[in-house]
C-alpha cells in the first residue's frame, strides 16, 4: 500500500524528501540528535527510502544497512550510496530473516512506524537485531494529530487517508493514528526501555526559508521522537 505510493512518484518523493524542511531542517537533525556519535558503529536504517538519512550517517562514520518496501526508493538509495552502504527489500510487517541477531549497534526509523497498524512484531525483530544496550532512534506522527483529522476518538488506533503536496504531484497515503499511551505501552511489550522522548523545534534556518513552516513547526508539535535502548 505505502510502497505502491512511494514507487508512483519516485522522482518527485526522492528529490522533495532530500531537501523540504520537514525532512531535512527538522526531522533529521533530531534523529541525529538521539542517535548521537555513530562514528565506528553498525546502523540499520528502517525505511531508509532514497538514503538521504543512510547518506548522512555514513558520512557521520556509520556502517550502515538500509530496508526499505519500495524498489523505486532502494533504486535511489543504491544510486545515491554505491558501495558505500548495504540495501535490501523487506517488508517491516514480516519477520527480517535476512539480519542475524545482535547484529547492529543503533537502529533509525525516520517517519516509518506510523504505517504499521500493530508495533509488535516489528519492533520485537528490531530488538532481536540489537545487540545489548542498542538503542532504537525513531520520529513518528504527533499524537497530537488527531484534531488535524477531525478523528472522533484520540485513544483509538485509527486508519488515515490524506493526499501530500510532493513538490506539486499529489501522493495518496494512509497511515496510523495512535494515541501516545499505546506508543510507550509498545515499546514496553517489547523490552524497549524508553531513555528520550522528543518533541524538537526546527533548525533556523527555516525561518528564513520558509515562514510559513517556521510558523507551523515552532507553535504545534508535529512529529513525536523516541530513543530506546534495547532492556
């Protein structure tokens, strides 16, 4: 469903993802933030789309491996990244057979949880893919969400359909609202211990660039960042 999305407009979503400011002013900045010093560690990038993220911690110092559900998206990755980084097709609701246990140092999930309506199994193989003490970086939806939707039950899991503005081309998504208590009661079912959570302003630079954004991202929070360390 999202990597159909994804793969429909490739071109635009690639190029918009590497440099509109949700992504790259705000969203980035606090998964390095979280993620901290990656110099000289082993990274698996969740839903790693065209690499922007793998790209930078990689040059960060990272060893990094990047999945992503969408062949258009990976195509990208690979492009972008060349040897420098390792990238497979996997879909984050089965098991990821392909990585051995304890096998990564920190694992990023940059916007990629809200598309899964159960937490569980997923990020029961991220733990399973952790070696002790690695933690797990993430940034989903706000919680907050739900008053942009008009949704009738803040404490429901619920389906969204929305249409994105990708540069000018409209893309079709769905993904999950959940309320915050859900977020950590996941997390905890699966032996995640939450050390950060993170509702972050963005970089300044924003202000000058785009005030609308700067407006919108400085006055309501958008999206919801956790750092969790495998128990």
């Amino acid at each position: 469903m999202t990597a159909s999305s994804y793969d429909r407009i490739g071109q635009a979503y690639a190029r918009f993802g590497a440099t509109n400011p949700w992504n790259e002013r705000y969203d980035r900045p606090a998964i390095h933030g979280l993620a901290g010093d990656v110099a000289g560690l082993d990274v698996l990038d969740v839903g790693c789309a065209a690499g922007v993220l793998s790209e930078q911690l990689v040059t960060r110092g990272a060893r990094v491996v990047g999945v992503d559900g969408s062949p258009v998206m990976l195509a990208f990755a690979r492009e972008r990244l060349g040897d420098r980084a390792e990238f497979h097709l996997a879909d984050l609701a089965l098991p990821l057979d392909f990585l051995a246990d304890g096998s990564f140092d920190l694992v990023t999930a940059s916007l990629v949880m809200h598309y899964l309506e159960d937490w569980g199994p997923v990020l029961r193989e991220l733990r399973r893919v952790l070696r002790p003490g690695g933690a797990l970086v993430m940034s989903v939806h706000h919680p907050e969400g739900w008053h942009w939707y008009d949704l009738p039950d803040y404490f429901a899991t619920t389906l969204v359909d929305d249409t994105w503005n990708i540069g000018g081309t409209p893309m079709d998504v769905r993904f999950y609202h959940r309320p915050l208590g859900a977020m950590f009661g996941a997390l905890r079912g699966a032996d995640f211990r939450v050390d950060e959570v993170v509702e972050p302003m963005p970089l300044p630079e924003v202000e000058a660039e785009d005030p609308r954004v700067w407006a919108m991202l400085t006055t309501a929070p958008r999206f919801l960042y956790f750092r969790a360390v495998k128990a």
